[in-house]
C-alpha cells in the first residue's frame, strides 16, 4: 500500500456589509442591479411579502425571475420547497453566474439560502430581512437550512451572504404575533452577551412594540454588532458560536413538539424560561434575574410556561434529536449573569445531565 | 442608512491521504475505526455491493449502521434518495459526531457525499471507491452531487473527503461494460495533463483490460496524481479545474438524451471525440492525433459515433442546462496537444459558438 496527499489550499479571509436604514426598500434593487450586475438575479419571497406590497416596493415595474414560496411559513421549509426553487432556476437556464436574492422572513432566508448553496454546487445570495428574527438573526451568520420530516434544519449548509440589507420600515406591516415573537432573539442576544442592550430595551420595550423607527434601528444595531462578532469567531459553530443556540435547546423540541403551533420566538422564549431553572438547580442564577426575563417577556406577549398538552417524554426524545446532539444527548448553553455565558472548560455549551432537564420540564 | 461588515475568518490549508493497494479492502475498517474513534460510523452503499461481497469484505462481521442504496446506479441519484439517507441518520440519533463512509462507484460517491455535505450542515466523510471511474476520478477533489428531474448534479456541494481508500482488487468482479467505461477518465486524465500518461494506456490497454493488479495500481497512481494536482490548484473550480470537464460537455448531454441509456463513461468518451472534431474545427488539432484517441477508445470497446436515436436539437438544448453554462451557453474544454489543454486568455474552458457545436454534432 502506498499513499498520496492531497493539498486543500486554504480560504482567505472575506467580509460582508450590513446595511441598516429606514425606508431603504424601495431603492435597494437599483444597488443590487449596481453592485452585481455581472450576474443574472433570482427573487426567493413567499405570499405574505407579495400581499403585503413588499415585493412590488422592492422591485418596481422591473420584471425579474421570482419564485414566491406558497404557502408562506414553516410547513414549506422543506426539501421539496428546495427542488422546486431549483427547478425553477433551471428552467430559466440559469447557470453559476446568478445571484439569489431573498426577500423575506427567516423561513425564506433558511430555504433560499440553502438553494443558492446547493445550485450547481453553490451561488452567492443576498438576504433582505422584513421579520424582527430575520433582521436580529437569521439573515447574519450563514445558517441555511430545511426540516426533515423527522428534526428541524437536518439539511443545511453554512453560506454565508455576499450583502444584507435591514430595512426596519417593513417591520411596521409585520403581523403583530410575529413581530412579538421575533423580539425574543434580540433577547437572547442581549442575555449572552450585552447587559447594556438588555438596560435598553427594558427601557425601551413600549417604543419597541410601538415600532418606533429609530428605536428599531438601534436595536438592529445592537442585534448585528453581538450576531456579527459572534460569527466572525467562530463562522462554522465549532464552539463559541453555540452560544447562541441560548434557549434554542429546549426551543426546537417545543416548538416541533407543538406541531409548529407556537412560532420558534414563542418557543425560544420558553426554552429561555427552561434554561432559566436549569441554571438555578445547577446553581448559576443570580437573585431577580429570572423575573427580570420572565417579565420582559411577559410585555412582549410571548409564553413563560410550557403550554399543557406537550408530553414531556416526547420532549425529551426530541431533545435527543438536536443536531448538536453528541452521544444523543445536547449539550446546553447557559448564562451566568445577563450578558455573559457559563463557560465551562472553554465549551460555551456545557453537558447538563438529562435528569436535571425532565425535572425542569416536569415543574414548569 | 449606515452600515457593519461582518468578516468572515480564512480556513486554514488542510490535507487529506489517499492509500493505494491490492486487497487492502478487509482490513480497512480496523484502520477507519482507528483513526476515527471518536466518531458514530455510517456507511453508505448500494445493493451491488452487496451481493458482490464487497460489504461484508469491507465490514467483516461487525454490526454498522448501513444503508443500501436499492437500485444501484444513476436512477437513484436524486434528492428523493438523499433524504431517505439523511432520515435513516436521523432515526439512529446521529448527530454532528458521524463519519460517512462511502462504499461505492461514483453514484454512491456522489450521493453519500452530498448526504455528508447537508446532514446537520455536514459531517465528514471518508470514500473506499469500488470502481474503475471512482477510483480515477470522482472520489478525490470533493465534488459531490445528485440529479434533478431535468439535469445532472443539479443539486451539489464541495464536500472535501477526510481520505480515500483505493483497493485495485475490487475491479476484478466489476461488471465488464462499468470496467470499461470507467477507463474513459483514464483516457482523459491522460489527455488533458500527461502525455507519457497516454503512452502507458496506449502501451498496456490489454493488460489493463485483464485487470492485471499491478498494471492498476500504476494507473491509479497517475491518476490520483492528476487529478489531485488539479485540484489543488483549483478546489472549487474557479478556472483551472474546469479542464476535467474534457469531453464533458457533450458527454453530459449525450448521457442524459440517452436516457441513461449509456454509462457516463461512455457517453464522455463521445464527448471526447466531438471535443476532439471542434478542435479540428478551431485549428487546434494535429495529424492522427484524433486517430489514436479513437483507436484506444476501440480497444477499451467504447462507443466513437453518436447513437443514431439521439435528436441533435434535444442534444443542444441539455448543453443550454449545463451547470457551467455563463449566459445560457457553456464554455468548452479543448486540447491542443495530448497532455496539454488548450488555455486562452487565461481561461481554461473557451467559447465556442454554437454553430461549430451543432455543425459537429449534425456530422458525426
């Protein structure tokens, strides 16, 4: 037997622009023809932005090749919402030179993201954000992904975006419920790793749900400075990452647990909850800080407490399913104060013994 | 409007090994076991492998989670397979801690890889290639792909494999027409970079044809030598790697008119000969050298003329699809000497107009 090496050269360094404005939507496809015009484009959007205007205020009287995901929501976040796109862009003839552009909520981010990293072995994408979690999360960092029938993203590809574009002015049409639960991520982002932007908006909470512009440009300020500098150390989750997946743990498992009844905000803010008793039994919660969470989200409008009908071993099976599983069972991200998350041994996500997490499930 | 750029840190160079030998294929699962401990093993195979023994060789009699790909070959190179192999992952609780090992021609390859490259935003994989076309070919340099219902590796990634493992023993019970075919991308690896490469083949056609181990193992070592090479230089075919599309473009087209019909080998050795007639065509040819292609394609009992069934109209409209196609119209690797790819401008595939294509494919 004898051997061969084969050299994978390395990657260089690269960097994308965030550009956060009010009112913004209507000329940014005159910069995207600008900035790409070398490339053919292809619009990802679904019925809701099509309803609602925003898709005609995005492009004009222009006609460009649009695929409008139908229906709008996680039931479409699928493969079979992929093969159509990329048949789609077939039927165009469209080769590597083209440029997907998304437009819409994280669902349309999640599947339009993965589509452009698997057409003919990858595309560039930009993302355009109109939900409160797009814009404070889904659009920054390069997850892409759709669900199996079994789990949540179990396809997925780390792409990270060529540009993204926040109009906070779309949030202003935003369903009411949606935009409540999107909030919770800006939340989370504040509870691991700004006690400031956490000061700020608990003072800040009623412009917030009033959709006051320039509240919500601080705030996507704040979203995309804690998102970004947590990407940029570690873009492909090999640790420190993880942190972000705060109350996500506990989240995906309710969220899929109640058959996607609750929106994935409303179940984070209930895996945040449950994160919550799972510091204090280990002995990492701090006195008021608990209630100080419970009751910024009690102003939002999203859940604290497990809602009845979940079977708590379904729960827990689902838990077991989390990709991040290792030897079947996830490893949870804590906080030990707000701003900053347990570290333990350099690991932002640190083992917590399956016992600990049925008896918190069990008591809330 | 104002704006943040997100950096996104370089990926160090990494290496992987590719081991050549004789019936090294029963004892290389202690070594994979060995050198990856610390992750689940799942094997992807297909039902050939299976009831040549191959399996059973390569596992010993330990028990792994293993899926058959059922039938073999191209008609299961589709998304629909992809999930089914992604839910079986799932269903054994598998999470980010799997090393795929691909047991296989360049189908399972191609599939496993791609399954590896999405399942939880992708896991490692390892390739033991079982056949003359993947041992030269498809299992080094990480491109990985499955079909959509209108073209060839429509859906893909650049999936780096973590090693290759060839053993020239197991092309002993491969069927005669994949045997034969599979030499195609010999031919052109000889074609396209090695000229003393192509005296070898032309030198040892019938001791290749005989499968005579050493023989192979020479053959595999000149071509994972430039295959690798190329790779290298190119890993996610900016420019430089398009020259192992040799013959492809067409090879493509004739491949899927054919209804898969013809194996890809066969179908890119037709290819190579509508390469070699355009080169003509251009200027770029020389006396016999189209002769000996020819002549060695006899030999290996490949076909040199298109298929009569075959509508040259249908024929241009698949080249339209293909996935390197920049303004619906692909550019053509050519050669200009045996072991030297005709290179213009810096551009390693050149344009050629559609009428020189179509004037080729309408005589021959």
């Amino acid at each position: 037997m004898h051997e061969l090496e084969v050299k994978i050269p390395s990657v260089e360094a690269r960097s994308y622009r965030i550009s956060i404005g009010n009112e913004i939507l209507g000329s940014l496809w005159d910069r995207i023809e600008a900035d790409y015009s070398r490339l053919s484009k292809f619009v990802v959007t679904d019925e809701n932005l099509v309803s609602a205007g925003h898709l005609e205020a995005f492009l004009g009287r222009g006609s460009v090749l649009t695929f409008v995901i139908s229906p709008a929501g996680e039931t479409s976040k699928n493969i079979d919402t992929v093969t159509s796109i990329i048949e789609a862009m077939e039927k165009a003839y469209l080769g590597r030179d083209t440029l997907v552009v998304a437009l819409g909520g994280g669902t349309v981010g999640d599947i339009a993201g993965f589509a452009a990293s698997v057409f003919k072995r990858g595309v560039p994408i930009v993302h355009v954000p109109t939900t409160t979690v797009a814009q404070a999360d889904s659009s920054i960092g390069g997850k892409t992904g759709v669900d199996s029938s079994i789990s949540k993203n179990a396809f997925g590809a780390f792409w990270h975006p060529a540009a993204v574009y926040i109009d906070v002015a779309v949030l202003t049409t935003l369903d009411d419920r949606q935009f409540r639960a999107g909030l919770v991520e800006s939340v989370k982002h504040a509870l691991i790793a700004d006690n400031e932007y956490f000061d700020f908006l608990q003072s800040n909470i009623e412009a917030v749900l009033e959709r006051k512009a320039d509240v919500l440009e601080k705030m996507a300020d704040y979203n995309c400075k804690i998102k970004a500098g947590v990407v940029e150390a570690d873009p492909t989750e090999k640790n420190q990452r993880r942190m972000l997946n705060y109350g996500h743990t506990v989240g995906h498992a309710v969220e899929a647990a109640s058959g996607f009844e609750l929106l994935h905000g409303e179940s984070v803010a209930i895996g945040i909850i449950a994160a919550g008793l799972i510091e204090s039994e280990m002995g990492l919660s701090e006195p008021g800080r608990l209630d100080r969470i419970r009751k910024i989200f009690e102003k939002i409008g999203v859940p604290i407490t497990l809602p009845a009908n979940l079977a708590e071993d379904n729960l827990v099976d689902l838990i077991k399913r989390d990709k991040k599983a290792v030897n079947k069972w996830p490893r949870f991200v804590l906080i030990s104060r707000i701003g900053k998350v347990y570290c333990r041994d350099g690991q932002w996500a640190v083992e917590v013994e399956q016992d600990v997490v049925e008896n918190v499930l069990g008591k809330f």
